[in-house]
C-alpha cells in the first residue's frame, strides 16, 4: 500500500493504491478540515504500507499508523516502510519479500533525492 506513486515502476511486486476520489476529497479537506476522507488502507489487505513525503503530506495514512495497525520496520530517508501488525506481533518478518520492497524504497530514495516535489 501506497499514496507515493513515485515508486509504482520500481515495485516488482503487486501494490495497491488509493482510488482517484480519495485525492479529489483531500483536496477538499486542505482548506477545511472537516472533509471527512472514507478510505480504509485494511480493506486491500497489504502486508506492507510505505509511506514517503505525498502520503505523509496528506496525512492519508495517520489514523492506521496511530491505530497500531503497522510498524515500522525500515526508514530511506524520506521513505518509511511499515509492516502490518498481525495476530502473532512479536514477529517481525524481515525475508526476501521485505527485502524486496526495502530495495524499491531505497532504490526510489536514490532517485528522488534531486527531485522533491513536497518536503
């Protein structure tokens, strides 16, 4: 799961994004903040939730983050990689599937550290 699409071409993995209207609602919200956003980041399931400067200038993924629902687990500069808290917490899973999306984050780190569209 990811609002920073920024990183869509390096995943080699299948991810998941929000729809269009969730940016049409935040744009909204910008000026008054009582736009309710009905979004729910669990619905697609995602084992991992990497949250780079768009999604966290949106504040899109917040309430999962204060919720508990991920932890972190890697941290790319302007890129953090969480991993979604399951039944058995105590277990962090650090395989060939996190490495491969600790590699993408990186790799996309490299890559956007001339460009910064939002800081």
């Amino acid at each position: 799961e990811t609002y920073d699409s920024e990183l869509f071409f390096l995943l080699n993995r299948r991810y998941h994004y929000p729809p269009d209207q969730i940016h049409v609602d935040l744009i909204r919200r910008a000026p008054r903040q009582d736009v309710p956003i009905d979004y729910d980041p669990l619905a697609a399931d995602p084992d991992y939730l990497v949250v780079g400067p768009f999604s966290r200038g949106w504040h899109l993924y917040d309430p999962v983050l204060e919720a508990g629902a991920f932890r972190l687990i890697r941290n790319y500069g302007r890129y953090k990689i969480y991993e979604r808290v399951r039944g058995d917490s105590s277990a962090m899973f650090t395989g060939p599937i996190c490495d491969s999306v600790s590699l993408s984050v990186a790799k996309g780190y490299q890559l956007s550290k001339s460009w910064q569209p939002f800081v």
